[in-house]
C-alpha cells in the first residue's frame, strides 16, 4: 500500500488537557489540498505518530494553547435508532478487517451491506404497494438485478446506481479472481470512476489496490450505505 507521507504542517495547537493530541493543518502526497488534521501519539498510523512527533519538536513553529472550551449542560443521552445500531455493529466489524489490512474481505463485506440494504429498500417498498392492493413479488436475488429494480422504483437514482454498479464490479472480483489486483477486470476503471463522481476534489489517485480500497472504495460505500439507511422504511 502508498506510504501516506505528509509534506507540510502548520499552525499546531495543543487539543487535549494531556498534551496527548495537536490539531494542525496538513498537506500529503494523497490529498489535494490542505487539510485540518490531530495528529496523535497514539495515532495507529505512522504518518500520525510522525507529524505529532515533528510538533512536539519545534519543527513546524511554537505549539498554541488549547482554545478555551465553554461549559455546557449534559445532553440526555438518547438511543439511536435501531438500523443506525446495526450500522455501528457493522463498522466495528468492517473495522477489524481494516485493521488486519485484508482489502480484498473490506471489498465484499462493505459491497455485501449494500446489497443487503437495496433488498430492504425493495421490500419496504413491496409492502407500501401492497396496502393499495397491489403486488410487486419478491426483491430479486442478485445484486445487480437489486440495483436496476430499485432505480426502476424511484428508490435510487441514476447516480446512485452507477456507483452501486461500479462497487458490484469490484466486489465480483474481490469475490472471484484469486490474483486480485488493478489489472482484474473492471477493478481499475470501476476505481477511477468512484474517485471522479464522489473524490476528485479531495484525493489524489494513486494507482494502488489497497490504498484505494481504503480510500476511495470504502468511502464510497459508506456515503451510499448512510443514504440507504435514511431511506429505511
């Protein structure tokens, strides 16, 4: 995978009372543009621990103070609703295969939720048109059959599909091509085409499977799986 490597700081200030975190703003060789940034030394990432570590020595100017923070009344701690809990259940364990750096699993589990929710969608929908009389049958079973029904239904629009149509492709060959790589069918330009509709502005592209699974697959994913969600019936 790229190295992430961060090719300028500035403007650092303490944001813990322990002196354990710094906000500051970065430029890396993955991103377009400046970005704010905590940089942590306790940061899992090497090009966290790093910048933290170039702070504390002075390396990018003085360290500001914390800003003062207001005091404010304790919220009463509300439930979230129970796909939401779900959902968090789901990204604790997609975090797992993240972190073992298994790519290929992270590209059929994210694709996976996706195609479990399209269903859910089509089947809300099934029961709504049944209270009126009417039958739809059953949401088909594969998940590109799940996609051209659901955008035939109004429940996603075009742009939602193509992304859905380019993450099926990836997943595919995640799921089928045991030499997994930039050069599997589809992978490559379903990719590039992730980047250009939800990326272009923020991410370099870098020609690196795991890099972009991290980056640009698993983002995409969850920028659908949230919209999904808050169409739940």
């Amino acid at each position: 995978m790229i190295k992430i490597e961060v090719l300028s700081v500035r403007n650092p200030r303490w944001t813990s009372e322990d002196h354990s975190a710094i906000d500051c703003l970065v430029r890396t060789n993955t991103l377009v543009g400046e970005v704010p940034f905590t940089a942590s030394m306790n940061d899992p990432e090497l090009h966290g621990r790093e910048t933290y570590a170039r702070c504390l020595a002075g390396e990018v100017g003085e360290i500001a103070p914390m800003e003062p923070r207001n005091a404010s009344v304790p919220l009463a701690h509300v439930a979230p609703p129970s796909e939401y809990q779900r959902l968090e259940r789901f990204i604790l364990e997609a975090n797992k295969e993240n972190n073992r750096k298994s790519f290929r699993s992270v590209a059929i589990v994210w694709a996976s939720l996706l195609d479990n929710l399209l269903n859910e969608l089509l089947e809300g929908d099934a029961i709504r048109v049944a209270a009126n009389g009417q039958l739809l049958g059953k949401p088909p079973r594969k998940f590109s059959n799940r996609i051209k029904k659901a955008l035939e239904r109004g429940l996603i629009d075009q742009e939602d599909a193509n992304k859905c149509d380019y993450i099926r492709c990836i997943r595919n060959a995640a799921a089928h091509d045991w030499e997994l790589s930039l050069e599997s069918e589809d992978v490559l330009p379903s990719l590039r085409r992730l980047h250009e509709a939800d990326h272009a502005r923020s991410l370099v592209f870098h020609e690196d499977l795991d890099f972009l699974i991290q980056q640009v697959y698993v983002a995409s994913c969850s920028m659908l799986v949230m919209k999904f969600v808050g169409r739940l019936p």
